[in-house]
C-alpha cells in the first residue's frame, strides 16, 4: 500500500493489494503536501500517521469485490503487525508509514484519481 502525497492533490492509495511494503510518497516537501482524514504528518518530518480506519475504508474501495475478504483480514494483519513493532500509536487509530520523496508521484496519483472517476 503506497499513501501518495503531493502539493496540489488530497492524499490517495495505490497499490492497495501490497500490505508488506506500507509507505507514502510525496511528491515536493513533505510540509507542502496536502492532507486530510487519510493521514497527517508526523512531528519527525519523515512519517505520516495514517488513519487505519480511513486507509481500511480506502482500500476496500479499490479492491474487487472477490478480493475484499482477503484484503481486509490481510490489511488487519499488517495493523497487528505494525503494532507489534511500536508503529501504532497509543489510541490504536493510526499507524506511522516512512515518506519517500519522488518526482513521479504526481503522475502516479493523476492516474489512480482517472481510474477511480471511471
């Protein structure tokens, strides 16, 4: 599951179906980026808390509907797991996820938005 994040767009999810690689990318500074009720950043300026039950709802979205069992016994999986690590804070709602900086996140967030509005 890959948060994208850019200046000019709400964050989105790609990639939704690879819970063992959970990351943002961001495409410019991060302090830039736009936010919302998918995630925040986090005080250390290179992690996003992401909102575990706003990226649950997300990813169903985009899964087919065969797969929506699998992705979410898999996805509360990787929660227990991220747990168990320290990466989920003290309330239990979201989960922290390193940010990588790219320049084709940009491009890659126009095009899950166009399938999405298909």
């Amino acid at each position: 599951m890959i948060v994208l994040l850019s200046p000019d767009a709400p964050p989105s999810l790609t990639d939704v179906t690879r819970l063992d690689r959970l990351h943002a990318e961001c495409r410019g500074s991060l302090g830039a980026a736009c936010f919302g009720d998918l995630c925040a950043p986090a005080d250390d300026g290179v992690h996003i808390w992401l909102d575990i039950t706003a990226a649950r709802t997300a990813g169903v979205a985009l899964v087919d509907d065969d797969e929506r069992a699998d992705f979410t016994s898999r996805f509360d999986e990787m929660v227990a797991y991220a747990a168990s690590k320290g990466w989920v804070n003290d309330a239990g709602t979201h989960l922290s996820a390193h940010v990588q900086q790219t320049a084709q996140t940009a491009q890659t967030a126009q095009t899950v938005q166009e399938a999405g509005a298909s």
